[in-house]
C-alpha cells in the first residue's frame, strides 16, 4: 500500500485564495494590508525566501516592502530600520530574514519588533502567549503544518506526535501545538539517544533534522502520517527532504513530498498572520 500524499501545494493555494478574499475586503474598506521584509546581507537562499514571500504577498493583493541592507549594517541602523516600520501605519507585519550576520544581536533585533507586527511569531511576549494558548501570532511553519494536518482529516486527540528537532522556529513551537490539540508530545533532538525507539511509537512523526534522507522505512510505524520539514539536495543536486520519501510512503498512511509539502504553507501562514494583523488594526481605527 502507498501512504495518502498530503499535498502543500494544493493545501496552500487553497488557503491563499481564502487570504485573498479577505484582502479584497479590508482594500475596500480602504485599509490594504502591508507587510515589510528585512533581508540582510546576499545569502543566496535567503534571498530566494524573501522573493517568494514579496511575489506571494502581491498574488494575495497585500502591500509589499523588501528592504535590503548590506551584511556590514550596524545593529543600532537595523533597530532604527525596524523602529520606523513599527511606527508606519501601512504596514502590519514585520519580518526579519534570519540568520542574520554573526555581529549582529538576533534576539535584540526580534524583541524589537512591536509584537502586534511579529507575524513570525517569534517575539518573546509572542511566544509566551502561545505557550499558554492566548490568541496570537503562530510561527509559520508548524502553523503550517497544524493547517496540514486538519486540512487531511488527521485526529490528533491521544495521539502520540514524536518531534524531531527543538529549534525556536519549528521543534519547540511544533510540539506545543501539537500539545494544545491534545496529543501526547515527544521531542527528540541529536542527543537522543536510540532515536528509533522513539520514532517507531509515534503517530504522527515530525522531522525537522536538516539531514537529508535520514528517516528511513525502519523508524516509522505503519499507517503513521509523516510530515517532513527538510529542505536539502541530495547527492544529485536534487531537493530533498529529511524522510526517504520513496521507502517511507509505503509505511505510512500519509506522508508531506518535498518539495511540495511543509514548503509551501510557511509563506501561505505568514500571509494569514498578516492578514489578521491587518484586520485587528483597522477595525481599531473605525
Ligand atoms: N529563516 C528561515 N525560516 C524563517 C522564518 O520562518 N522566518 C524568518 N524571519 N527567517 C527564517
């Protein structure tokens, strides 16, 4: 048997073309929402992130900012940068590409941003509100992924969601949503020690590793639905995930391709985070 393609692709489009009604309507009421993006330096996969988002952002009908600064920009010019947006009324979201240059202070740059901008989700008061399970914004990938899974139909409720990663972008935030939708959460990292015995338990499998290929049939439980959060080449050249994808869809009962999977719904989310900054923003203005 081959596992059920969960497909991003048409996922994503789907809830970009909701996002774009919504546009359409806040445009009417004269209220377009804008979001800005910091990209820093010419780090070439950054650079191809930040064009997708602005292209995105434009399919949808949103103001779109890109504001470039070289690699040498100070931290003070960067924090003037933010400050200026967080007080310009056209934008409602702020994003700052990361990771951004050694001599610059990240956690100073993102605690900058006013957290009713962060549409990343990634400001501590932002991060605080979701681990409590307050209403905010919520980082776009595992956001992503939650649309993924209840967009398939996956009950989540008692299941066991294993975690592969910790990092404050995708592992830890993954986890806690996970948790909200009351699954029993697991999270494994490279210290785990005997990672399969975890893996071959869970339910729902989440892997967020950064090796390509690295989960294989023998870590997975038949009929686990596998969401995989890579995005590598392999020794082709070619993208690919950290799930050998060929070997593991016949175990599992569904399982995200990459690419077209998880890739296309972090930009889909960052959309609808700005969306909703955008619709709390004018409706306190009227
Ligand atoms: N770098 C890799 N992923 C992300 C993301 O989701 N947001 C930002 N700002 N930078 C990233």
């Amino acid at each position: 048997m081959t596992g059920k393609v969960i497909d991003g692709r048409v996922i994503g489009k789907a809830i970009r073309e909701e996002v774009k009604q919504s546009v359409g309507k806040l445009v009417h009421k004269g209220c377009q929402p804008g979001l800005a993006v910091i990209l820093v330096g010419d780090n070439p996969a950054s650079q191809t992130y930040v064009k997708n988002k602005e292209k995105s952002s434009i399919e949808v009908g949103m103001k779109s900012v890109l504001i470039e600064l070289p690699e040498t920009v100070s931290t003070d010019e960067l924090l003037g940068k933010v400050e200026e947006l967080n007080q310009d009324e056209t934008i409602h979201g702020i994003l700052v590409q990361l990771p951004l240059p050694k001599h610059i202070d990240e956690d100073l740059i993102i605690g900058s941003i006013t957290p009713a901008k962060d549409v990343d989700g990634f400001h501590p008061v932002n991060v605080g509100k979701m681990m409590i399970g307050q209403e905010t914004f919520l980082p776009c990938t595992p956001h992503g992924i939650m649309a993924l899974l209840e967009r398939s139909g996956v009950d989540l409720e008692g299941k066991h969601a294993v975690v592969i990663g910790r990092s404050n972008i995708v592992g830890k935030p993954m986890g806690q949503l996970l948790l909200q939708k009351n699954a029993t959460v697991t999270y494994c990292h490279s210290r785990t020690k005997d990672l399969p015995s975890y893996t071959k338990q869970a339910d729902i499998l989440v892997v967020a590793i950064g090796i390509p290929k690295f989960i294989t049939a023998e870590h997975v439980k038949k009929d686990a639905v596998v969401i995989d959060v890579g995005m590598n080449r392999d020794e082709n050249g070619k993208l690919c995930g950290d799930v050998d994808y060929e070997k593991v869809k016949n175990v599992a009962s569904a399982i995200t391709p990459v690419p077209g999977g998880v890739g296309p719904m972090t930009i889909t989310m960052l959309l609808k985070n700005t969306l909703l900054s955008a619709e709390k923003a004018c409706k306190s203005q009227s």
